[in-house]
C-alpha cells in the first residue's frame, strides 16, 4: 500500500496575499525537490470574502518575479473539516491561528488535531515576532518583505519534513 502524502495547509485571513505565497512557494520548492508525491499543499483563508478569486495581483507579480507561479490558485475558506484533512496547519499571525481553533470548535483543552494548528514562523530561523506582515495595505516593499520571510520559513519547514 502507498504512504498517503503529508497533508499541509497554509492560512491567512482572505487567502489572497500570504498564504497563497507561501502555497505557491512550498509547492515550487517541493517540485526542485523531486518530492511531489510526498506532499499534499493547499492554502485558505478564515474569512469568506475571496473564495474563488485569485491571489492579490501584487503578490502575483512579487511571487513571479521570484520564479513562483500563483496563477492557478483560486481563494477557499478554512472549514471545521480542514483538522481532520491536514497534518499541519500553518497560520500566518496570531489571529489567523485563534479564528481557525474558534472555527474548528476547539476549546481550552486542544485535542491532538487541534495542536496541529500553528504558527507558520515557527519554522522561520529568524522569526522576529512570530508572525507574517499582512502586505495588503501597503507598498511593494510590503510585498517583498513577505515573500523574503515566506520564502526562508518555507525552506526551513521542508528541510524539517524531510527529516
């Protein structure tokens, strides 16, 4: 019987800008990597108000001009269901991380699904303050700050897996 792929997940708040990069990010180091079968990868967002669009132009361009493609990627939303699917849930701030437990149904006590929720710095080597940046109000520095932050957290994260 084939190992079933190690299922992740990536989210923000309207799965537009961060987590649709580091998806986009992750899948294209995974394919360098020769490791396609090993990973399931997918993105969401804890609000509804983009589901079915894709990711934010600006992140579109940012992640192009860094060899990353995001063009077939399309918003949904975090479901209950997403604890029981993924083996790790990535949030990309705080708050993303405490929606998607209020959204799992997770109370004070975290069950072993629960804890596969976490913070997506916590596998970046330099994680400042645990979180990512949300780059929508902002510059295009904005933009290539996250990426610079998605783009070693997510190097870090698959030289973790793979061991």
């Amino acid at each position: 019987m084939k190992n079933q792929p190690y299922r992740i997940v990536f989210v923000c708040l309207g799965n537009i800008c961060r987590s649709p990069l580091a998806e986009g990010v992750f899948r294209h180091l995974v394919k360098e990597a020769g490791l396609e079968e090993r990973f399931e990868i997918a993105s969401a967002g804890t609000g509804g108000w983009h589901v079915g669009e894709p990711p934010d132009r600006r992140m579109t361009r940012t992640a192009a001009k860094n060899g990353v493609d995001l063009s077939k990627q399309r918003a949904q939303q975090f479901k209950a269901h997403f604890l029981d699917r993924y083996d790790l849930i990535l949030g990309m701030d705080r708050s993303n991380v405490d929606n998607m437990l209020m959204i799992a149904g997770a109370g004070d006590e975290l069950d072993a699904d629960a804890q596969k929720v976490r913070l997506f710095r916590d596998f970046d080597p330099s994680p400042g303050n645990g979180e990512v940046p949300d780059p929508y109000y902002g510059d295009q520095q904005g933009f290539d700050e996250v990426y610079a932050m998605v783009n070693r957290t997510c190097k870090n994260l698959l030289e973790q897996l793979r061991d």
